[in-house]
C-alpha cells in the first residue's frame, strides 16, 4: 500500500515539474500586406491549453467579423527511434481592412496554469483596392466571403505587359561623384510563377558596388503599383557609388520566366491553366552624376557622407624605442572605404610605420555605415618633448552639399633615456649612432697584409672582358624581340581574353568551392554561373550579353566541341539557375555540379589544343 502511495505521489510531483518546466510559446500571426477591403485571418497560437484569453474587441483600422474559432493541431515525429511529440491549439479571428496605412494589431492575452502570458503584435500594411479587378465572390471557410486582392488581367494562352514586369528602383535621380545611392530590382505579378529560367542583372559600369544582403526566405507582399494590385518580392538592392560625373546609365536587366495562365477551358474543378514563357525586362535609367564643388580643399580625403572623427594614443610618457600607437577613427555614413588614411607630420627623431586598417562598416540603403579605424605605429628614437600635431580630413557633406574639415587633437610625448644605451644590446642609443655617422673623419683600418696579383691575371684586354661587352648587347636584342611580341599579343584583346578564360575561371570556381564548403547555397550557384558564362564568352569570343541558351550550343559545335561536352555544359548553366530560386539542395548535388563544371571547361581547354595543333 505504501508502495502505491509513493508511485502515486512521484507521478504527480513528475508532471508537476514537466508542466513548471515546458515552454509557454504564444505568438501572434496576419499577413503583412492586405488591400483595402479584403477580409484575412488573425491567428493566435499556443503550445499548451490555457484559459481566459482576452483579445481587444476593437481594433483600429479594421473591423472584426468573426472569432475566435478554436482548432487544435498535434504531431508526433520519431528519429533514430526516438519520438517527439508537439500539440498547439490556433484561436483565429476574421477581419476586414477598413482604410489604408499601416497598423499594429494588439497583442492578446492568456492564463496557463494561473499565470498569465502575452503575445507579439503583429504589423500590417493596407494598400488600396485593385482599381481594374472585378469583386469575385468566392465562397471562403464558414461561409464568409471577401473580394479579391489581386486579379490578373491576361487572357487565355497569352500574358498581359501589366500582369508581370520588373521595376528598378531607385533611391535618387540625381548624385554628386561618390554619394551612395540605392538601386532596387523588384518583381510584380498578377500569375503563378511555375519555373525561372536565365537570370540577367545588369553590369554597372561606373560604379563602386556594394551588394545588400537579401533574405534567403522572402515572402510575396501585395503591393500597389499605378492603381493595380500585385504579389512583389525584391529580387537584388546594389548600393552604388559613381566614379565620375556626367550621364551614368544602368542598363537594362531580364529573367526568363513560365507563368500559368487561364486556358480557356474549363473542367470539373475549374478553369485549366497552361504554361506560357515570358522574358521580363527592366527599363535602362539615367542617372545625372554632378561633380563635386571646386575648388576641394588641400585636405580633402575623397570623402562623401556624413562623418565624424576621433583620435586617442596608447602613451603620453614613453623611454626611446619604445612602440606608441595613435589611433584615429572614421565613423559615419557615406563612402567609408574610400576615405584616404589622415597624414601626421611627425618629428625626424619619432619614426614611423606604415597603419594597420581596420574596416567595420555594413551595407545600409543610404551608405557603408560604421567605421574605419587607422593605427599608427611610432617609435620615438631619442629623448625629449614632443608634439604630435593634429591632423585634419576634409569631406563632403551630402545633408548640406559643402565640405566640412574634421580634425583630431594634439598630443604631446615625452620621452625619457633609453634604458638599454649603455649596455651595448640590440636597443642601443641611437643618440650615440648619430653622432658616430656626423664624425666623417672616421674611418675603418684594414690590418690584413694585401696580395699582390700578377699583370697576367687582370681583366682588362681578355677575351673575358669583350664577352662582358657582347652578352648585354645579345641580352638587350633578345629582350627586344619577347616584349614587342608581348606589346602585339596585349593588342589583340580576343586573343589575350581567349588566353586568360581558363585562369579567369579557375579564380571564380576557387570562390565557388568557398561558398560550397560554407554551405552558402545563393554565392555558389551564382559564381558558378558568373565562371561558366564569363569562360565561354571568353573562349567563344562572344560578349557576355549576346549570349544565351540557344547559340551557345551552335558556337560550341563550331568550336569543335563533342556532343558530351555541349551537354554538360547545358546541364551546368539549367542546374544553376534553377537552384538558385529553388529549395535548397544537398551537399552532394552541389558537389556534383562542381565537379562537372571543372571537368567541362578540362575538356574545352584540351579540344582548344587540340584545335590549335591542326
């Protein structure tokens, strides 16, 4: 019987402890996008049951249709013969969007055990309703009914120029030389996206570039454009920095596309879809680049942004030889890397060292943002009061389009007696050395007796001493003839870019193998692509934007290429860029890709030598 009791009183304390222990998980969820109008879902989930949940009855910009209904949900997942169980229970309200703006909806509130836990809010952004869809009922979960929010204009087998294009955006129209300025590659549809074929962004010749890191994950939003509605994700944002003024231009940018559009026929469960391919393209843009105001100041540092600068020094009281470090730091937004290292005009006894640069910026929409810090190292060689003065940067100042002089402070240094002089060691007074060097009239004495040679032995009038006549003479001709060689070869570009394709490409697919071994799925599918499409442009001696999928296999064929090796390279170019925009693959099928991509530009170097030997 005691026995029982103590079971009974263990089971109870052990689910006690499981249930203090497990992790109360409460989160809020909508979509971040509605139209005006449209009806969604506002879902609050949580992993264990709970009383009293309390959501406010009123929300602001929306009005509260329906709710909460409550559905539970509950999964079990067994690995390497162990299970796992996880249960979640979803209280779902329905709302509609009443006007337009962006809102917080509140976070709820609920009881466990007593205690009570809250939610995250969740942010929304209601856009204006679709001007051109027609309001279709259709008949949504407990017999409630919204209007559409995005409707796709296109009709049967054919797509409409306003159901799926790419924009590039640009944050400003108009720059100075070296203002950062963002550029946007957006994507709207009105269709389903079923496969994404070559992707072609633009070269931006001109330009400093600096990429902004996208989400690997990103989901549609709807957004409105010229009064219509469409599903939008950003495709790439390149911040970019002009080299020079004048008129810059972005060219234009495609991606092969297959959409699903109506059929025109209709079955049992609707209207067919088919497959239609489509080429999107961006639209070339100007940008007006101003140079910057002259005349620039003596100690202008090529700076473009908003900066500040500091300065600190390790010591303010050292021995001779000793090591100081000044350290002066850049902070700001603007053209950070860019910036030209301040100058100290230091003393002749204080030597210094070439500075250690340290970078600590990332890419924002409006710069580099962070800050470059610059080590000095100095080594004051003998004593004394010093003064180290201040330097100054000058900028320009993209908020008040002036320049504007930063400056950092002096600092004084006194220096004692090197410690070590009288010893005689490595550190020795450089004092004294200095003085040694000043007394000219010192000489060093040789003691050892000196041979004397025979007339017979010199140089002079030997076949040996005209052989040092005629070898430079030989030497200056034969160097002659390999650097006009070269000068000929450098102006053929063809041939020195058809030479250079197989290095060039070796250089990418190193980085690729980088990206490979850190598992970064985007960086080595798209230098894959960069190595393979910059190789045969080479070697084919076909600009990069001439080619594409259909004469790459007629050149190849001209070149000489087999059946096998045409193949491979297809396989290479459709493998990576379907990956790119697909799930993620396995380690060992992006090992596979490499594997072939090596092999394939292997084989078209040999056929390219075996072509040269005919």
């Amino acid at each position: 019987m005691n026995r029982k009791i103590l079971t009974f009183l263990f089971l109870i304390t052990f689910c006690a402890f499981s249930s203090f222990g497990e992790s109360i998980n409460f989160r809020a969820s909508a979509p971040s996008t509605v139209a005006k109008g449209q009806q969604f879902r506002l879902s609050y989930t949580i992993n264990t049951e709970g009383t009293d949940l309390n959501v406010p009855e009123s929300i602001k910009g929306f009005d509260v249709l329906y709710g909460p209904s409550i559905s539970s949900s509950y999964s079990t997942t067994i690995i390497n013969g162990k299970s796992s169980s996880e249960s979640s229970i979803t209280y779902t309200y329905i709302l509609q969007a009443k006007s337009e703006g962006t809102y917080s909806l509140p976070a709820a509130s609920i009881k466990v055990n007593g205690k009570t836990y809250s939610s995250n809010s969740a942010r929304v952004t209601v856009v204006p309703p679709d001007k051109n869809s027609q309001i279709r009922q259709q008949q949504q979960q407990q017999g409630i009914q919204r209007p559409q929010a995005v409707a796709s204009s296109s009709t049967p087998g054919k797509i409409s120029p306003n159901d799926a294009f790419i924009r590039a955006i640009i944050s400003k129209t108009k720059v100075h030389e070296q203002e950062a300025f963002l550029v946007t590659f957006r994507f709207y549809t009105r269709l389903g996206v079923q496969d994404i074929g070559q992707v072609q962004f633009p070269e931006f010749e001109g330009f400093m570039v600096e990429e902004v890191d996208m989400p690997q994950n990103q989901q549609l939003r709807v957004e409105n454009y010229n009064g219509q509605n469409y599903y939008a994700v950003d495709l790439k944002k390149s911040l970019l920095f002009p080299q020079r003024s004048g008129n810059l231009v972005i060219p234009q940018g495609k991606i092969e596309m297959v959409f699903q559009v109506p059929s025109g026929v209709s079955s049992f469960f609707g209207e067919e879809m088919t497959a239609v391919k489509k080429t999107v393209t961006t639209k070339p843009i100007n940008i007006r680049v101003e140079s910057l105001p002259t005349p620039k100041p003596g100690n202008f540092s090529n700076g473009v942004g908003s900066f500040s600068m500091s300065s600190s020094i390790t010591s303010h009281h050292v021995k001779a030889n000793e090591a100081v470090t000044i350290k002066v730091v850049i902070s700001g937004t603007g053209n950070t890397k860019l910036i030209k290292n301040p100058e100290f005009e230091l003393p002749d006894e204080i030597e210094s060292y070439d500075p250690k640069i340290t970078q600590n910026v990332k890419v924002t929409e409006n710069g580099l943002s962070g800050s470059k810090t610059i080590e000095y190292l100095i080594i004051p060689r003998y004593e004394g009061s010093y003064k180290i003065p201040a330097v100054t940067m000058s900028y320009f100042d993209t908020h008040s389009k002036s320049y504007k002089t930063l400056s950092t402070q002096e600092f004084s240094l006194k220096v004692d007696k090197d410690p070590n002089a009288a010893k005689g060691g490595a550190s020795s007074n450089y004092g004294n050395q200095k003085d040694l060097l000043a007394q000219q009239d010192i000489r060093y004495l040789k003691t050892e007796p000196y041979a004397f040679q025979s007339i017979n032995d010199f140089l002079f009038d030997s076949w040996t001493y005209y052989l040092w006549y005629l070898l430079p003479a030989f030497l200056f001709v034969g160097f002659s003839i390999a650097y006009r060689k070269q000068i000929k070869e450098n102006a053929n570009l063809v041939l020195l870019r058809n030479k250079k394709a197989n290095k060039v490409a070796n250089k990418r697919l190193k980085l690729a193998k980088k990206y490979l071994l850190g598992q970064d799925k985007s960086s080595f599918y798209e230098e894959i692509l960069r190595a393979v499409w910059g190789y045969l442009s080479d070697k084919l001696t076909i600009p990069v934007a001439n080619l594409n999928r259909d004469n790459i296999e007629i050149e190849l064929t001209k070149y000489g290429a087999d059946d096998m090796l045409r193949s491979d390279f297809m396989y290479i170019l459709d493998t990576s860029e379907f990956a790119r925009y697909a799930p993620a693959e396995s380690t060992d099928a992006m090992d596979k890709l490499y594997q072939t991509t090596v092999e394939a530009i292997g084989k078209m170097e040999n056929a390219a030598k075996a072509k040269r030997k005919q």
